[in-house]
C-alpha cells in the first residue's frame, strides 16, 4: 500500500510509505537503485523467511521509531535516480518506492520488531517486520558526470580509436604476400 500523507510531529514530515513483503533468502536483501551492500537480519536461526516491509520517506531526518521497534542500522548511500526497491536473491524486484530527488545522498536507518496484525502487504505469514526510514541529506549531482551529453564526454576517445574508412580502403588494397 502506497500512502502521500504529508504527515508528522515536529521538524521531519513524513511524505510517503510502502508495505510490502519480502522473500529472504541466506537471511539477506538489497535495495536496488543504491550503492549500499546487501543487508541481513539480525536473528541468526532463520535462513528463509517472509518479512514485512515498511519503507517510509521523510524531508528530513525523522527522530527514533517508537518504543516497538528495535534499531539494527543506519547508513548513507548516494541514490542516482531518486527510486529504489527491495531486492531478494530468487524473488528480484520488489515494488519502486520514490524517496525523493535524483543525485541526492541519503540517510536510512532500519529497525526490526516482531510481527503485528496487520504487518505484512498481503498475508500474516511474516516471521519480521523491518521499517526502513529513509530522509535527503545533500545534493550529489555533478554536472560533469550526470549532464555532460556522452559524446562530449567521449568525443576525444572515438576520434583516437575509430579507424577512417580510408585506411581500411588501403589496407584491403594492398597484395597480400603468398596470395
């Protein structure tokens, strides 16, 4: 479920959030469209397991979840497109959710909690519940390397590497010895 709420207390405002599940495999996921590394759970027993997901973007960064959830991480990552989505090993993609702009560098900070009712996009079968929160830090964006058009960027390149026709026509015309 995909709610814009414009909602919260306080400096951050939550401006949007997803439920969704997740298929665990080897007890890890990522989320694609981040430069982050994959992430795990912290209870070591299980392997494979249904998790829900709440995935909630926010304009600044949010204070702590409330006493339900237990912190596991934060980090930082640099998002190119401003979208990313949960990743499992067997599943693939998950649903996009847009966190805000493109070229921006984020925080997240995940948090665990044992299963409510009503956790979970379309079952009640989850073993977790995490909450991913995620909030814009700085803006990324480099003109050379986002906006320069790729042949701008690489006309220099081609030009040395690209044989003329002409040198191919002589080439092809020369005797070959032994022929």
């Amino acid at each position: 479920m995909i709610t814009d709420k414009g909602e919260g207390t306080g400096m951050a405002q939550l401006l949007r959030r997803l439920d969704d599940e997740v298929y665990v495999e080897y007890n890890t996921f990522g989320l694609d469209g981040t430069d982050l590394p994959t992430w795990g759970s912290p209870t070591d027993e299980m392997y494979h397991f249904i998790a829900a997901v709440r995935m909630e973007s926010w304009d600044a960064e949010p204070g702590a979840a409330d006493d339900s959830w237990t912190p596991v991480s934060s980090a930082t990552f640099v998002a190119k497109s401003g979208v990313i989505a949960i990743l499992s090993m067997m599943d693939g993609k998950g649903h996009d959710f847009l966190i805000g702009p493109a070229h921006f560098e984020y925080g997240v900070s995940m948090y665990l909690r044992e299963p409510q009712p009503g956790d979970g996009h379309a079952t009640d079968d989850c073993e977790e519940t995490w909450l991913l929160r995620f909030w814009p830090i700085r803006d990324v964006f480099d003109p050379i390397a986002d906006a320069a058009p790729f042949s701008y960027i690489a006309a220099g390149w081609i030009r040395a590497w690209t044989p003329s026709t002409a040198g191919y026509a002589r080439c092809a015309a020369r005797p070959r010895a032994g022929v």
